[in-house]
C-alpha cells in the first residue's frame, strides 16, 4: 500500500473515533506521534487557507469517517458531476476558441 493510501487510511480511522493514537500505532505499526503529527496536518489542512487538494483530501478522510454510506454516495454523484460539468465548459470553452463564435447564451438584452 502506498504512504499516502494508509495515511489516509490511518487518519480516517483515527477520526472515527474510540481507538486511541497508542492502539493505532499497535494496530498499523506506525509511530503515534506520526500519526498525531499526520491528523494535525488534516486538521490545519481543513481550517486554514491550504492548498484546495490538500482540504478536499483531509476532509473527504474526515467526512467519510462519520457519514453513512447514503450521503457517502450522494458526495460521490455531486463529485462526479461536477467533474462533468467541468469537462462540459472545457468543451465550450475550446470550440469557441477554434470555432471562433459565441456559443453561450449571453444574459441581458435579446440578442440576434
């Protein structure tokens, strides 16, 4: 298993609460004051202003730790089609430049 899978494995766990850092370094044979030290990151990760993939992943690691598996699901569809949409305006975004014309309709007055 990579690092960054059982770190996310390892700090999930621990967020889900009733094992201790001393059982988890039992449990993964990883160091607890690693583990301390890897919950404290998602922690600062998730409440300051860090990089936007370093919150998605610590949060996704906590949410996941104590949410049910229905909204688990529902997370992943809104993921998903946000990608969707995503990958949509990337398609108009380039036909527009190759294409050259306006392809999203303009809001205001009526346009011809």
């Amino acid at each position: 298993m990579r690092q960054k899978e059982k770190k996310a494995e390892v700090v999930g766990e621990y967020l889900k609460g009733g094992v201790t850092l001393r059982e988890m370094e039992r449990r993964s044979g990883i160091n607890f004051r690693t583990i301390h030290r890897w919950v404290k990151e998602c922690e600062v990760a998730i409440g300051s202003e860090a990089t936007a993939e370093g919150k998605r992943r610590c949060s996704l690691v906590a949410k996941e730790a104590k949410l049910p598996d229905d909204v688990r699901r529902l997370q992943k569809e809104l993921e998903e089609a946000r990608l969707y949409n995503k990958l949509l305006n990337a398609m108009i975004d380039i036909a527009e430049e190759q294409f050259e014309i306006p392809i999203r309709k303009k809001h205001g007055a009526k346009q011809r």
